[in-house]
C-alpha cells in the first residue's frame, strides 16, 4: 500500500495562527511558530503554512514566520498565499521553504506554474484548489482564500495544472473545510483518478475515519488536518496510532 | 575546542536555508560560501543538489565545486553529498542523457523503474520511507551510525545511484516495490538520496554523526 504523509496546516492572517469555517469567519488561535514546532516534535510529517489574506492585500507577510520556523523544524514545508511570480517563489524558497503553493495567481495567469516548476523542480510547486460543489454537479475552483469564484471547472483545471508542472495537489474542499465532518470524497476520487501526482487532501477532518476514507476510497496520497490538532482534539501520536491500527502505510516513529 | 565547521557550497541551486539551520543544530558552525574555497580551507564538505542531474553539474563546474570535492576528497576528511548532490559524486547521470559526475564512486545514476507487474508506479517518490541496512555493523563508523534499520528519512526523486561495487552500498530502502540506494560510501565520502535536514531527529541524527565524524 502506498506512504501516506500526515501533515498539519497551518492558516495564518497577519502574525497569528487562525482557524475558520468554510474558510470564513477566521479564530485566532495562537502563535504560528509554537504550533509548527509542537507539531514537529509530536512527529508531523510535514508542514503547510498558508497566508490567508495575502492574495486579498497583495503580499506576502510570511518569510519572518518562515525564518524562525526552519530554526526548529526539520521536516518539510509549504508556503502559500500570495504568490505571483518566480520571485515571490524565490523568496519563500530561500527563507526555508521546501515548496511553495499558488491558487490565485495562478488562475490568473496559469503559465506561472511552468516558471515556478521550470526554476526550482516541479517538485517545488504544490497547486492549491479550493473546491466549492456545484448545484449543477461537479465543482468550482475558487480563489483569494475561498471568497472569490473564478469560474474554472476543478476537474479540468488541475489536469492543465498537471501538464504545466504542477508537482502535487493540495484540494481543500470549501463545503467541509472547518466542519470536522469528513472530507469530501468524491471531490478526493475524482481528481486522484484523473492526475497522476500526489493529491494531499484538506478540509474536514473530524477523525481517524476520515482520514482512512480520504485515502482508501478518495486515493488521496496525503491527508492535511487543521481544526483537530488546532484545538487539541486529538494528538498526532493519537493520529499516528489509530492509522496504524487501521493499516495506513505511515511514517513510524519509533522502532 | 572550538566547533566543527562545515562548509556548504552554494553554486545558486536550491534552497540551502534548511540545510544551514540543520548543521547548526547539529552543532557545528556552518560556512556557505558563494564563491569556491580551497580545499585546504574546508574541514567538512557539504556538497548540495537539486534538479535536474546536468543542470546541477553545469552549475557545480561552473562554481569549481567538481575540481573541489575531487581535491578534497583526498584529504581524508568528511565529505556529505545530499539528493543530488550525493548523485553528482557517481561517474555517470542519465537523466535527460548521459552525463558526467565527479567520479567518486564508481557506478550510474539512473532513473528509478517499477518492478515487475507494476502498472501503477508514480514518480517521483516522495515521501518517508525507512532506510534498510546490507548487512549488520555496515553502518557502524559512518554517518549513519546512530540510526536503527527501519527508522524513516524523507526522499524526493525520480533517479538513484547504483555502484558498481556492491560493498558502496550503505543504505537501501523499497519504494513501491522497487529497491532504492538510499545511502553510497566510500572511505570518507558519504552521499544520501534523502534529505536529512527534512527527516526530522534522524535526519538530524546523521547531520550529527557527520558533524563530528
């Protein structure tokens, strides 16, 4: 059975660690940096930081966070939110970042995605999805941290994304985020079918369950959780166990 | 006793923050430098790689940092190739064709293929994968010496390395049902296909053991 990474992401909005529902109405919860690290010691395989405002102001406030971050915590990172040029990349990239995840700007102008992946290895360049189901079927691609339509169809846009380099998927589904009521599954099989890169699911995990759904009926390669670590409703080491217990191929920490 | 120093080698490839803030944490003092030392200057080589194997080499020649790991490699003392920095230290790359390496270790790089009846095979791998051991006491005195078979490191790779003597092998792991060289050695030059600064305390383990060999 194919490694699954479990990784805690992290949203943040100025210099505070938030969480929200449905990517709205955003709690500060606390310190970016002291959660990132808890998170690493408790054995997190791997982190997201994401800048929920940035695309909305134009910048990206997260290099500092990001600096101090790579001090203590020695697993990998992503970095989203406001990223628009290779430059932006760069940046990120130099301050600790092991990849950097676009959405917004993206859309915009989707050959962004070539020259991220063109500089620093498709490896590098993580697109960001955010899923909205439609009344119609199917589901919509939104942008600026969930507030924005965009018009694309997600089912095509991430396979144009894949053919420009994009090296993984992060799908956060807009309906389940903030809910703990699982994630969107369907969203999860219908792209993992479609795209042969790594598809890390996000939005709506409640608990163990959905995390073993995500990746055995979604074939999702990654599952992101916010909420239940956030608010100490499980310890990753909790995690870690029930998905062994629960036959996930996962990362063990002591042997 | 003053602190180890390592020198890291910046030919403008890759991200080398995390790298610099491993070493510290391991202990040592860390040099980047931007312009190519001497190998008389360096105590401890850290020899960094990303992308593709030719580009990466362009830029190592480019920089001197071939002509550098060759000189220093004779000095006896520690040598640490990372990804593919650890595959620039073999004769041959074939990513994108062929290509020449520094030479350190006899053997190609080539590109990781399914094993038999593998249909759903993906590259590149990424992820954490535990580091398998040849055989017992082969990692004794080496970098990797504080590490238990089976604990994990992080890799992300489409190409390994394979030696042509079998004894360079340190360390493998199994992908999808394909054997992985994860680890080469050769008296004191060490490479690994992970990444260390990435695999959390065992990363940090072998940055240790590396630190103060």
């Amino acid at each position: 059975m194919r490694p699954i990474r479990l990784i805690a992401r992290l949203d943040i909005k100025g210099p505070n660690l938030i969480k929200g529902i449905h990517l709205e109405g955003l709690r500060v919860i606390g310190d970016p940096q002291t959660y990132a690290q808890r998170y690493y010691e408790q054995g997190i395989d791997e982190i997201i930081y994401m800048d929920t405002v940035a695309s909305l102001y134009g910048r990206n406030n997260l290099t500092e966070i990001l600096e101090h971050t790579a001090h203590h915590v020695f697993v990998p990172i992503t970095v989203g939110g406001g990223v628009r040029s290779v430059e932006d990349a760069r940046k990120l990239l130099r301050s600790g970042a092991d990849k950097v995840a676009i959405n917004t700007a993206a859309i915009a102008r989707p050959e962004l995605i070539s020259e991220i992946a063109e500089e620093f290895g498709s490896q590098a360049v993580v697109l960001s999805v955010e899923a909205k189901r439609q009344n119609s079927g199917g589901w919509e691609a939104y942008t600026d941290n969930g507030r924005e339509h965009s018009g694309r169809d997600v089912i095509e846009w991430v396979q144009e994304a894949e053919k420009l380099g994009a090296g993984e998927l992060l799908l956060t589904s807009i309906d389940q985020e903030g809910t703990r009521k699982g994630f969107d599954i369907a969203l999860l099989s219908a792209i993992s079918g479609l795209v042969s890169i790594p598809v890390i699911a996000s939005g709506g995990m409640g608990s163990v369950e959905d995390l073993v759904a995500a990746v055995q009926d979604g074939h999702a390669d990654a599952v992101a959780m916010a909420d239940i670590l956030h608010y100490d409703r499980m310890t990753i080491a909790e995690i870690r166990d029930q998905a062994l217990a629960a036959n996930m191929n996962i990362r063990e920490l002591s042997i | 006793m003053s602190a180890p120093r390592v020198t890291v080698l910046d030919f403008g490839i890759g991200n080398l923050y995390s790298v610099c803030r491993a070493v510290e944490k391991s202990g040592a003092s860390v040099e980047l430098v931007d312009k190519c030392p001497r190998a008389d200057q360096v105590e401890r080589l850290l020899l960094p790689g990303v992308g593709a194997f030719a580009k990466c080499l362009d830029a190592m020649r480019r920089y001197g940092a071939v002509d550098l790991a060759r000189e220093f490699a004779l000095t006896g003392r520690p040598l640490l190739g990372i990804c593919v920095g650890m595959q620039a230290l073999f004769e041959i790359g074939e990513e994108f064709g062929e290509h020449q390496g520094i030479g350190l270790i006899a053997g190609r790089v080539k590109q990781l293929q399914p094993a038999a009846g593998n249909n759903a095979f993906k590259l590149p791998h990424i992820g954490w994968a535990p580091l398998e051991c040849p055989r017992p006491g082969r990692w004794d005195s080496s970098p990797l010496r504080s590490v238990k078979p089976g604990e994990f490191a992080y890799f992300v790779h489409s190409y390994h390395g394979l030696p042509d003597d079998p004894e360079a092998v340190l360390a493998t792991t199994t992908y999808d049902g394909t054997k992985v060289t994860a680890a080469v050695i050769k008296e004191n030059v060490t490479g690994v296909q992970f990444h260390p600064e990435r695999s959390g305390p065992v990363g940090l383990k072998i940055m240790e053991s590396f630190v103060h060999s």
